[in-house]
C-alpha cells in the first residue's frame, strides 16, 4: 500500500508537467504560479490549521519567507522554461537537481562529493548534451536553459529546507512557504505580465488548476510523506526517481513528444545518474547501520514532506 502511494505520487508528479505546460499556455508564468501556490497554502491552512498553533512568530515566518522566495524563483524558471520546451525534457532536466545538491553542499557546507556524485555528474552532463544541444551545435533552446537553472534553485530549496527543519515545524514551513510564494507570483505578474484573458479561463483551465492544486500539491505532499514513513530509503528514492519517467510517457501520450533515439539515450543517462546519486547515499548508511525507514535519498526531499497534523515536533529532512 504505501509503496502505491509512493508510486502514485510520482505518476501524479509527472503528468503535472503537461498539465502546467497546457495551462502556462492560458495563464502567465508568475500569475499560475502565484495563483497554484496561494490556493495550496490555504488549502492546507485550512486542514492543518491545529498544527499551525504557535508558529507565528518572526523566525518561523522569516524562514517561511526564505523558503517561499527560493521555491517561488524554481517553480518560475521551470514554467517559463516549459513555455519553450517539451515536458518530457523539462522533466527530466528538472531532475537533474538531484546531482547538483552534492556540489552546492560543497560550497556552503564544505561536505565534499563523493566519487558517486561525481560519476552521476560526467554522466548527467553527457545526458543533457543529448537531450538539449541543437545537433551539429553548441547552442541550448532558451527552455532547456532556463530548466537547468530552475533544477539548480530546487537544489538550493532542498538545502535551505533540510536547514530550517532542524529548528522549525516543517508543516508551518510548508504553509507559509506556499502563501508567501504565491503572494510572490501575483505580485511579480502584475508588474510583469500581461492581464490574463478572462475568455481563455475554460473549463479545461479551471480542472489543470484543480488538479495542481489539490493533486500535484496537496495530495502528493500527503502520500510522499506517508509513504516514506514505511518503506526502506533505497525503495522511496527508486520509486520517487520515475517521476521524469512518467513526464516522458504523459508528454508522449497526451503532448505528441516525439522522442528521439539521441534524446532516449539522453535519458537513459540522466535517470542513471539520478539512481547513482541516490542510491548510492542509501548504501553507504544502509552499511554503517541496520536498515531503517527513514528517507535517506534527495529525492524524497525535493517536495517538502508534511509532518504528522498532531506532531508537534518538525520532521528533519535528509
């Protein structure tokens, strides 16, 4: 059961990429992103408000307002990028933020990469030359571009959450972090962006906003957290690992991605590293301790987890 839930996830994760990819195409970046995150935050204000008792305070909302200005930059870039690229590279390139944590943890941390991290970088480069360099070129498309560099900002989310967790409650982390950064959003995208087209707000809009609300959001956070609570660290990290699998296979049934021989072998690569990377952390401690199910991987941490509505104690990340 909690393996499915785990799995369900992940499918859920990677279909959102062709979800916001069709409604990026009604509403502006800053604005969907803005109006998604508001929505979530008072959505999970609202059913876990008792454990919000207590944390407004100026640290906690500080933290809050960090976390929301790094997440809301992510997200940003990612759907900007997704404006000019496929879902299925924007899922896997997203990804590759699962190799860049060892290396940004190197410079703020000083905690050097292993020889495993390093082998999943050489391999994630030469997967993301096939991916996204134009044959016969040097150039990136502008959208693969921009999703690299949102995989580097969720890189710098899961430093900074696994830090503010040690001292706060992460289920007020995640609330504020979701209204802080939507705030953010619709602030950015009345300066910046275009009025929306009240005409283009169709039904079809209204359900891919439902559905990043309340299931790429909302329910995902729950079964992510659930299922990590019972399952060993190296099945969380594989199971979580398919999300950029299913982004490929929803952009191929329902986007008409045409994927490549290149492009697979690309792939291929990328999804290895990611294994490497998180796997391999697993191993080491799985070796130096009996097997527990704590979530060890980085991709278990990618979407901050949701602590227990009665636990008052702040669930630490990896």
């Amino acid at each position: 059961m909690y393996k499915l839930m785990l799995l369900a996830a992940t499918i859920i994760w990677g279909f959102a990429f062709v979800v916001m990819k069709d409604a990026v195409d009604v509403l502006p970046p800053a604005q969907l992103i803005g109006v998604r995150f508001f929505l979530t935050g008072l959505l999970m204000a609202a059913v876990f408000r008792r454990s919000l008792a207590g944390t407004l305070n100026g640290p906690c909302l500080k933290a809050g307002l960090v976390l929301a200005a790094v997440t809301f930059l992510a997200f940003w870039v990612q759907t900007v990028g997704l404006a000019d690229t496929t879902p299925g590279k924007s899922a896997f390139l997203t990804a590759t933020y699962c190799v860049i944590v060892p290396f940004m943890l190197w410079v703020v941390a000083g905690k050097r990469p292993t020889l495993a991290n390093v082998g999943a970088a050489g391999m994630c480069i030469v997967g993301i030359g096939l991916v996204s360099l134009t044959a016969g070129s040097l150039s990136f498309e502008f959208g693969d571009a921009m999703t690299l560099l949102c995989a580097v900002f969720f890189a710098a989310q899961i430093i900074a959450i696994s830090r503010y967790s040690e001292r706060f409650n992460v289920l007020a982390l995640t609330v504020y972090q979701f209204l802080f950064g939507g705030l953010m959003g619709l602030g950015v995208g009345a300066l910046t962006e275009p009025a929306p087209n009240l005409a283009a707000l169709t039904p079809e809009f209204a359900f891919n906003l439902f559905y990043l609300v309340v299931f790429a959001s909302g329910l995902c956070y729950l079964f992510q957290n659930v299922g990590l609570a019972h399952v060993s660290p190296a099945q969380g990290s594989l199971l979580l690992s398919l999300e950029s699998v299913f982004g490929v296979l929803a952009s191929v049934l329902f986007y008409g991605e045409v994927v490549t021989g290149r492009m697979a072998a690309g792939f291929v690569l990328i999804f290895a590293a990611i294994l490497l990377s998180e796997l391999a952390p697993a191993r080491a401690k799985r070796e130096k301790r009996p097997e527990t199910n704590e979530p060890l991987g980085i991709l278990g941490s990618r979407n901050v987890p949701i602590a227990n509505e009665d636990d008052a104690e702040p669930v630490a990340n990896p």
